[in-house]
C-alpha cells in the first residue's frame, strides 16, 4: 500500500484534498482499479490520459495530476518496453508499485444476450486475452477499440443494442451495463504491474522499509561485462526479480538494461548501487521503494 503526505496546515476537521492520480485510459479503466486499491486510505481524483506520454507529462508539470500510475508489465504480454523507456527519459521517479489480477468481462446494455449480440467492441489486448470464449460464438464480430473502459462507455452514451464491451466491473458499474459472463479471459493467471509515479517523493520513509529497487544502465560492449554486474549484487545478497534490455538507438547490438532486485539482509540498496556503479555506464536510480501488494480484483 502506498500512503500519501498531507498539508499540515489542514485542520484535524477539514476533509483532506484529494490526490490527483493520472491514469492511462478512462473511467473504469484497470488503472483506475489499481490507483483505487494504492491510494484506498486517500481521497482521490482520477485524471484520465490519453497516452502514456500524457501521462508522463501530466504528473511532470503538475498541473493536473500530483501522481502517475503506469502499466509496466503484464505476466501474458510481457514488459511494456515502450513505457520502460518513457520513464527513463523522464524527470519522474518510482516510489511504489501494485499488481493486479486482470478478469475480463462481457458486458452490455440491460436487457441483452449473448446470442443477440453481433459486435463486441474493447482494446485489443483485451480481445486478445478472451479468444477463447468467443470460439463459440462465431457470428459475433471483434472491433479493436481505444480503451476497454471507453468501449462500454461508448456504449451506453449512444445506446448501442446488439453491441458488448470488454471491461472491468468498474465499468458495468459506472455505466450501469449488464454483465453477460464474468472472467471471459483464457489464462486466469492474468496479473498486471503498475507503477506509482512521482515528480518527487511526496513523504520521507523510513530507509529499512524501501526493499525495492529500480535501475537502468548500460555496460561495456565486451565478454562478461554484464555477468560481473550480476556477480556482485549477488555478492551483496540482493534478489533480483526483473531483468530487460532494449536496444540503444545510434549504437548497434548494444544495450541499455533495466533491472529490479530487492534487498535482503542487512545490506542496503545503496551499497549494492554504489559496488555495482564503476561496472556500468549512465547508471540511472528509477526508484527505490517498498514491493507492492498483489490483488485480485
């Protein structure tokens, strides 16, 4: 669980000001699930984006959003290397993480059935997920849209009979859809990692309580060079839970690394960063923060 600063100058009566989460996608989205279930001890006001460079710039300026959460990986379709390089680029650091069990479900306007729907409509990621399901329905035509949230909501603002959407409960329940079958994905073991996001840390946290780091870098384009950084985080007891790679634009077959581990033992992040900092090159901290909770939604 992620918890939030509050202005001290607010009194004990005063109800607290929301915080501002920016989230890719809409109303209802698996994002939103995900910051409701982070932030679940703090008022919030969800900022739909709609790209993740929205997102990004979003909580950069401040203007519109105190805080980010981003996909960053899914256990089906793997690392979102486009986001992994979005947060590299950016002024924006990691201070928490969540997962999410990921349940698809068809939905559509009270009244409806299955077998009188001729369209279904949801991201294509999601209509990828649920394959399986629609085998037995054959006549129904799958329509890649932009959101699975927007897809129901699209829906209902336009009264669209005949037609289902892929989405989350949240969405049924925003958009008062009638849900038709629940969990509708192939793989159940379907869970996805959001990252929380920050322009700055927004409270000081004790330093034993950060067990969880992020880093990028890249290494000598020579035999061994990134086993020797592997060794010694192993020498420094850190368990290692993500390792990525992706190419470095101007420099071929060479390669930037993104990579998490967490601390175990008495030995700190920062003696693990600072052993392993004369092995690599453009050595960037993306975060350090405490392992997220795992929910299935």
């Amino acid at each position: 669980m992620i918890t939030t600063a509050t202005d001290s100058s607010t009194s004990p009566s005063q109800p607290a000001s929301p915080v501002r989460v920016s989230i890719q996608g809409y109303a209802g989205a698996f994002h939103e699930i995900a910051a409701r279930l982070c932030f679940r001890e703090a008022p919030l006001e969800i900022v739909p984006a709609h790209t993740f460079e929205d997102l990004i710039e979003m909580v950069e300026s401040r203007e519109k959003a105190d805080v980010g959460l981003m996909a960053i990986e899914n256990t089906l379709a793997g690392s979102l290397m486009h986001n992994y390089n979005l947060l590299n680029e950016s002024k924006l650091s990691i201070t928490g993480e969540v997962y999410l069990r990921i349940k698809q479900n068809l939905m559509a306007l009270p009244g409806q059935r299955i077998e009188g729907l001729h369209e279904v409509h949801s991201h294509p990621i999601a209509i990828a997920q649920c394959l399986k399901f629609f085998e037995r329905y054959p006549h129904i035509h799958l329509v890649e849209t932009v959101d699975t949230a927007w897809s129901a909501r699209n829906i209902r603002e336009k009264g669209l009979e005949g037609i289902g959407a892929i989405a989350s409960t949240l969405a049924a329940e925003l958009y008062q859809m009638e849900v038709l079958a629940e969990s509708i994905e192939t793989n159940k073991k379907n869970h996805t990692r959001f990252l929380v996001l920050h322009n700055d840390r927004p409270q000081p946290e004790q330093e034993l309580e950060l067990d969880k780091v992020s880093l990028s870098f890249a290494v000598d384009h020579t035999v061994g060079s990134l086993y020797k950084v592997l060794a010694v985080l192993a020498a420094y007891n850190v368990n290692l839970t993500k390792i990525q790679s992706a190419p470095i634009i101007g420099h071929p077959w060479e390669y930037l690394f993104f990579l998490d581990f967490v601390t175990e033992g008495k030995v700190g992040h920062q003696q693990a960063i600072e052993a392993i900092s004369p092995l690599t090159h453009n050595l960037k901290v993306l975060g350090v923060y405490r392992k997220g909770e795992h929910y299935d939604q």
